[in-house]
C-alpha cells in the first residue's frame, strides 16, 4: 500500500510541476482540456528529471531525500501561488472523455464505440508487447535502465555508470529516461522493473493517442481516426517503443512542439515558449534532438521575422526564449562534461569527408530507404496531397513542418555517409528507429494539411 502511495505522489508531482509551467506560458484557450493535462504530465517529466539529475550532482549522489524536498517544494510553490491570489493551478480541471457519447445518432454511436475498441487493442497489445523486453534491449539496457539504476542508488557509486565498461555505447548521451526512471525508483525507494515497462508502455500509446486528440481538436474525428489506423499500420513504432528506446519519447516531444505552436494564439504575448520548451527538451532526450531543435529554431525565428517583419525585432523576440531554455542547455553540457566522451561522429571528421563521395555508400543506404518507405507506404500520400493541390488553406502555413522533417532526414543520411562506423550495421541498427521518430508527426501533419470535402 505504502509503494502504491508513493508512486502516486511521484505522477502527482511531476503533474503539478509541469502544470505550473504550463499554465504561466499557455494559450489561456488551452488551459483546460485533457490535451493540457497530457502537456502538463509530460512536461512534468521533462524537468523533474532535470532537477533529480542536477540535485544527484550537488549532492554527489547522496539523493535519497529527493522526493521528499521535491514534494515540500510543490507544495510551497502552490501555497505561494495561492496567497499572491495567482491562477488556481490545481482546481480539479474537466476532462473530455476521448469519446463524445453524448449524440444519439447510430453512426456516431458505432464511431465511438470503435473507436474505444480500436484504443483498447493498442494499449492491451502495447502493454504485452512491453512485457516481452522488461529490461529493454541495447541502447535501452545499457544507455537509460541501467543508468538509472547507478541514479537511484546514489552514494560514491552513482558516477561509475559512465565507465566504459558498463555502457556499450556513447557515455554522453542525454539522461531524460534514466534520470525520471530513477526518479521514481527514489520515490518508491526501490528498484522495480514497472517504472521502466510503464514509461515504455506510455510514451508508445501517446503515439497514438496524441494525434487523434490533435486532429479530433483541429480537424474532425474522422481524420483523428484515420491517423490512428494508418499509425497502427506501421511495425516500427510498436516494436521499437516497447523495447524502450528513446525514439518514441522523442517522437512524442517533437508533435506536442508542432501542436503547440500550432494553436498559437495571435496576441504578442503568446510568443511560441511551450513549443520552444517542448523542442529543447528533445535534445536532454536524445543526441538526434539536437539537430531537430535547431530545425524548429529557425522556423520559430523565421516565423517571428514573418509576424514583425522586422528581423531585428524577431531576433530580440526570439532571444527572450532562451532564458527558459538554460536548465536544459545546461544539464546536456554537464552530461558531456561529467561523462567526458569524444563524439565518434565528429572526431577526426575532415578525414572522413571524402565519403561523401563515394558512390557505394549511396548504393547502399538507398535500399534501406526504400524498404522503410515500402512499409509505410501511405508516405507516398504526402507528395500527392502536395503535388495535387489539396491543401487546407487554413493550416497551409504550417507545411513547413514537412520540411523540417526532409531536412531531418537528409541530415542523418549525411550522417551515414560519414559514419566511422561500419555503414551497413550502423544503418541496419539505427534508420528504422530514427525514422519513427518521425511518424506520428508525419501523418499528423498530412491529415491536418489535407482539404476537407465541404471545402
């Protein structure tokens, strides 16, 4: 009962530290709906396991009383918050039942009634999935279970998750999973394999449950539930978000940046911070974050010069955003100076331009490419939407989003080219996961660009 209690105030915690934020940057529309609750928990996430990690190197990993402080600071920032007679942050929010019930028409009736079926097979089918890879496989075991197993266990050993020995890949990659698995172990004050199996189980049903809530808000439901058969469709994400790797957080991160911005209000004040949070966020997820952050930089920026049209004035903007970004900048650089690791990618990498030149590589990561396509195959919808001139006028702007998912991809194919890695085992190991980052916001994207019959 006690463990049970424990891990409640784990969620609860991290729930009300994310809604804190989110309530003092938010679209006042969006304040009250399960997708800000979603936003809030996630949130959440992202920066308690930026402060367990930073409190872990303050105290030299003598973190056992973390959840206690943690609480009694919630605590005392939501009294603080009541007293200053701010927003109540944690009045009991309505939440909207994923199915709208209430018509009496037989079709909306059998809609809705799939609908829940078809959310019922993702889940059970996920759960079981998880089930399978408890501990997770490679990059999962080596790089985020088991360093948060060293986290949570603090004392002078906590540090030794970064030998060489222990790690079987990079030792600087960024800790979100491991520092919020380990969180909640310090919470539940025991090392128990749910945590993990649970955030597996999570970040792979947000993949699908995001984009019906998204579209259902900003399209209809019948868009929301195509995405979400389409997405069932694809063999990468269950796989590869169930045997916990930090794509499918990452794939996460990214859509709630794209939605954030995307119901960005036009007052001055609602200048894009969540969707700024969200994207920064993406690189104390994972290394990849990094280039996809500095994508949607530049179309934050590129869209401030577009509202201003004044690029002095969108810079200055755009400068008041990084202030709230430093705890994230911050913990990735004390990562790589902590673990102290060279960049196999980046090291040595002049000698290894040339490659770039070589036909045989491309030979060799077309056919990969092209298998991935082909087990996607409604991908190839995208160009034709595009090519064949349907486009929801409403939400045109936002195809630049498509963009900034090309430019990704091109990024990482330049990035096989100049492996020092065997190329074959490099792209056989990592493409079908670094392209699933993608795919929810992909075919979010295309159903949202998509015209609808009546227009």
């Amino acid at each position: 009962m006690l463990y049970l209690i424990r891990l409640f105030i784990a969620f609860l915690t991290a729930y009300f530290f994310g809604r804190i934020i989110y309530l003092y940057f938010c679209n006042p529309k969006e304040k009250n709906n399960i997708i800000s609750i979603l936003h809030s928990f996630l949130l959440g996430l992202g920066f308690t396991s930026i402060s367990f990690w930073f409190y872990t190197i303050a105290t030299n990993g003598y973190n056992s009383n973390y959840h206690i402080i943690e609480t009694c600071s919630v605590i005392l920032i939501y009294l603080y918050l009541r007293l200053k007679k701010r927003k109540r942050l944690f009045s009991k929010l309505p939440i909207k039942n994923i199915v709208n019930g209430a018509s009496t028409e037989k079709k909306r009736l059998l809609i809705n009634y799939l609908t829940v079926i078809l959310f019922g097979l993702i889940a059970v089918y996920s759960f079981f999935k998880c089930l399978k890879y408890p501990d997770g496989t490679w990059d999962a075991l080596a790089m985020w279970n088991f360093r948060a197993k060293f986290l949570s266990c603090g004392n002078d050993a906590w540090n030794r998750m970064y030998f060489e020995t222990f790690d079987y890949s990079h030792r600087d990659y960024p800790l979100f999973l491991s520092s919020t698995i380990a969180r909640f172990y310090n919470y539940v004050g025991r090392i128990d394999t749910i945590i993990p199996l649970f955030f597996a189980w999570f970040f792979n049903f947000n993949c699908f449950v995001l984009p019906y809530l998204y579209l259902n808000k900003l399209k209809n439901k019948y868009y929301s539930i195509f995405a979400v058969v389409i997405l069932s469709f694809s063999p990468t994400i269950f796989f590869h978000g169930c045997v916990q790797y930090a794509d499918m957080p990452l794939a996460v991160f990214f859509l709630v940046s794209l939605y954030e911005f995307i119901i960005l209000g036009e007052k001055d004040q609602n200048l894009p911070w969540l969707g700024m949070l969200f994207a920064g966020l993406c690189f104390w997820i994972k290394n990849e974050g990094i280039p996809l952050f500095i994508s949607y930089s530049i179309f934050i920026l590129y869209y401030l010069y577009k509202r201003e049209n004044n690029y002095i004035s969108a810079i200055k903007k755009f400068l008041r955003i990084i202030p709230i970004l430093l705890p994230i900048i911050i913990s990735v650089l004390f990562v790589r100076y902590f673990a102290k690791g060279e960049n196999d990618l980046i090291f040595k990498l002049s000698d290894r331009l040339k490659q770039i030149f070589e036909l045989e590589r491309y030979i060799i990561i077309i056919p990969y490419i092209w298998t991935f396509i082909k087990q996607h195959f409604w991908i190839i919808f995208i160009p034709i939407y595009l090519l064949a001139g349907f486009i929801d006028k409403k939400y045109k702007e936002y195809i630049y989003f498509l963009f900034i998912i090309l430019m990704m991809n091109i990024v990482y194919i330049i990035v096989y080219l100049i492996t020092p890695h065997d190329l074959i085992w490099h792209i056989e190991n990592s493409y079908p996961r670094i392209a699933s980052v993608f795919l929810p916001s992909l075919i979010f994207l295309s159903c949202l660009l998509f015209k609808n019959k009546r227009e």
